[in-house]
C-alpha cells in the first residue's frame, strides 16, 4: 500500500544550518498495516510523513501509494490518497464554519466540485449518523461553528473528517499530544476503532512507548533519518517500555527522551516561553507551567536574552533550593534566542553540578508545548498583544498568576493547580 525507497531529504542544504532529516530512508507498509513511529526529537518522524503528504519535495528516491508514484505530485494531488490528522487540534478543521460544513469539505477532498447545492438532505443524515459514532452528541450540533469545540471534540472531528471517504492512508502525526489524558484516551480509542473497522493502512507518530506498543501491528522506531528498529505481530505485543529503550540504546548509541516528561504524568517537568512586549520596548514576560499540575509562573524579564533566561532559573534556585532539582526536574522550550543557552539553564549557580535537563521542540511546533501555549492565551485576555510590559506592575502581575493558578479546571474535576502544585510540594517535602 506504501513504498518509501531511499528517500532523503536535507534541509537549508550547503549552509551552516544544514540538517539531513533522512537518510536513505526505506519502508514498505502492507494492506491493512496500523504502524506506530517513535523515536527522538529530530529523528526524522514528522518529516516522513510530511514527505509521503507531499508538504515537501524529497531530493532524492520515490513514494507509492497503491501502486502510484507520487514522489511528483503536490500534496492537493495526494489528498485524494490521504486523510492526516494533525498534532495541534486547530490544524485540521476550519474554525468559522459549521460542523456539516467542515463535513462537507471533507466529503469532496480530491473530487471534482460543482455548482449543485452545497449539502442535500441526504448527506445531512448521513453526517448525522457519522458523528454518532463518536459519542459526543455533536449530531445534535451540526450548525455549530467548529470554533466552538473543545480541543478533543476537534480533534475526533478532524478524524472523522480524515476517514470518512476511506483513504488508502491515513497519517496521525501525535494527533493527541496536546490533548489532556482522559480525552486524548478517547481519542486513542476512537482512532483505533475507525482504523480496524475501516481495515485502513495508517502511521501513528507517538512519544509515549505505552501507546506504541499497545496500538496497531507493527512499530519502528527511527533515529536520524532512518528506521533502527522494526518489530511486529506477537513479537511486537509482549514488548515493554524497558525493551523499547535498550533497543535504542543499543541501534544508537544515544538516550531516548523520557516518556514521562511527554504523557505528563510526573510532576516536575516545565515547558517554558516568553511572552513579549509591544514592539520597541525589551521588557518580557519568561512563563513556565509545570506540566502535570498546570501550574504557572510569570517572570518579568528586563530583556529576552539568554543571560536574562539563565538568571531567571538562578533566581527560582535561589527561592526553591536543595529542592529545585526536584520541583525542576526538567524544562522544555521552543528553539527562540533566548533559549540557546542550554548549558546555562542546565547548570546549578550553586556549583551543585547539573540542577535540571532542557528539551528542544521541534521548529515551528508549538503544540509541542501545548500547556504553555494554552496559558499564554489566558495571559494575553489580561494583557493583549501589543501592551507595554514595562508599564505593568509586579502587583498586577502576581494578580495574573494568582488568577491562572487559582482557576479551577474540568480536567482536574474542577480543583486548581494551585491545589495540586502544593499537594506535589508536600509529597516531596514527606519523601
């Protein structure tokens, strides 16, 4: 059903930032094949995937989808082909249109269009029926703009949008990331149901090895541009996360991102941002959430440099000490200026050695960060774009972080992370 045969593909070739995201790479999925994809950031996952979409020419070797070379063809040409659901829940769907008529768009993908009326009585029920599938009584809202969704609804929708015409391959690019734990469960389930009663060809790209090994037939695990591992069947069913990790340990040479900093479910992991000021003035706000709890810290910064970043970590050590490597366990952040000192961040002012791990996000991947990207928005109705930070007092500031910290949110069942972040604090300070 899919052929990659020796595709490579280098980004910013010939300059200092030059990067070969693959090498040589080589895959044949079956009829049928659910594979799931995991491996480090900068491994080369998105890229496959953007490469079979067709978000990107490769440089060299070729791409076949049911018998038909692609490597050529755009990726509208290859939409009649594929259906992908994407990382960021608002990827995907059009927010200010209807949820039939996000349907109707996807009903029509790679066909040739018309001037007859835009959705009959007929496909109204039949998109009725389809959302019933999904068990979340959007069949009763089918008016409704897509805007008004939850990041979840949005996402089941995305997937129902991305199978409904039965695509000779279906692309699920972490397609629950950014999601909570119990929606992106669902999601999970959902998707899995769709791919086995559909019998559809699909490519799963996860961090979390659990999910990995649970879903589908078959894994591959890639680093650097290429496939280091391939596993499938019964083989592939009584492997466990330890076995995951040896097996890149030994094909790399090299360690293998945490899974628990990804699936939140330790507490201790940040991702970190800076939200800036109006333009000309070099005050910013340095914003951490702790990923598990959600809990938020809004630091005011004279600059957005990366000694500014480093002093701002030396300060939290300063206020947490002999307990920051515990609170801080590790902090993930975008690939901005600011940021460049890893080394820095990592390294205690105490002289205690290292005090935390840093992680990059992939470029352009924000959802990535999605904790982070999800606060920023609610920092910005108390400060919209465009404030003058240098103007906003350390009062008004702590009132922001009080407000987020203190908002009670239905995915804790309504408690805040105020409550959560402290009850973590006291579980160290018992330990």
């Amino acid at each position: 059903m899919l052929e990659i045969q020796n595709v490579s593909k280098t980004f910013n070739a010939g300059t200092v930032n030059e990067k070969t995201a693959l090498n040589g790479l080589n895959l044949k999925l079956n009829e049928g094949d659910f594979v799931t994809v995991i491996g480090g950031n900068g491994a080369g996952k998105s890229t496959m995937l953007n490469a079979v979409a067709g978000v990107w020419p490769v440089d060299c070797g070729k791409i076949i989808i049911d018998g038909v070379d692609v490597t050529r063809l755009g990726e509208h040409q290859r939409a009649a082909y594929i259906g992908r659901v994407f990382q960021d829940p608002m990827t995907g769907t059009a927010a200010t249109m209807q949820i039939e008529e996000n349907l109707a768009l996807a009903a029509r993908r790679g066909k040739r269009r018309t001037l007859r009326i835009g959705i009959t009585k007929a496909e109204r029920e039949q998109y009725c029926e389809l959302l019933k599938t999904l068990d979340l009584g959007l069949e009763d809202r089918l008016t409704a703009r897509v805007g008004l969704l939850s990041g979840g609804q949005r996402q089941a929708l995305t997937l129902l949008m991305a199978t409904m015409n039965k695509p000779k391959l279906l692309l699920l690019d972490e397609h629950t990331a950014a999601l909570d734990p119990k929606t992106a469960l669902k999601v999970l389930t959902l998707s899995a149901r769709i791919v086995e009663e559909n019998h559809l060809t699909t490519m799963m790209i996860t961090h979390n090895m659990k999910d990995a090994i649970k879903y589908g037939n078959r894994l591959i695990m890639m680093h650097e541009g290429h496939i280091i591992y391939d596993v499938a069947g019964e083989e592939k069913q009584k492997l466990h996360v330890s076995d995951l990790l040896a097996k890149f340990q030994i094909a790399s040479g090299g360690e293998f991102g945490p899974e628990h900093i990804n699936d939140r479910s330790t507490f201790g992991h940040w991702e970190m941002d800076s939200v800036e000021s109006c333009q000309g003035v070099s005050n910013t706000y340095i914003v951490m959430t702790e990923r598990k709890t959600r809990w938020e810290l809004i630091i005011p910064s004279p600059d957005k440099t990366a000694a500014s970043v480093v002093a701002a970590i030396d300060g939290l050590e300063a206020k947490y000490g002999d307990l920051f490597p515990k609170v801080f366990r590790s902090i993930t952040c975008d690939n901005g200026c600011e940021f460049a000192d890893a080394a820095g961040i990592e390294r205690s002012a105490s002289g205690k050695g290292t005090r935390t791990e840093v992680y990059y996000c992939h470029p352009y991947r924000p959802s990535e960060r999605g904790s982070n990207e999800n606060q920023n928005g609610l920092i910005r109705r108390h400060l919209p774009k465009g404030t003058d930070l240098s103007t906003v007092s350390y009062e008004e500031t702590k009132r922001i972080e009080d407000w987020l910290n203190n908002y009670p949110r239905k995915m804790f069942g309504y408690l805040c992370s105020e409550q959560l972040f402290r009850e973590e604090i006291a579980l160290i300070l018992a330990s």
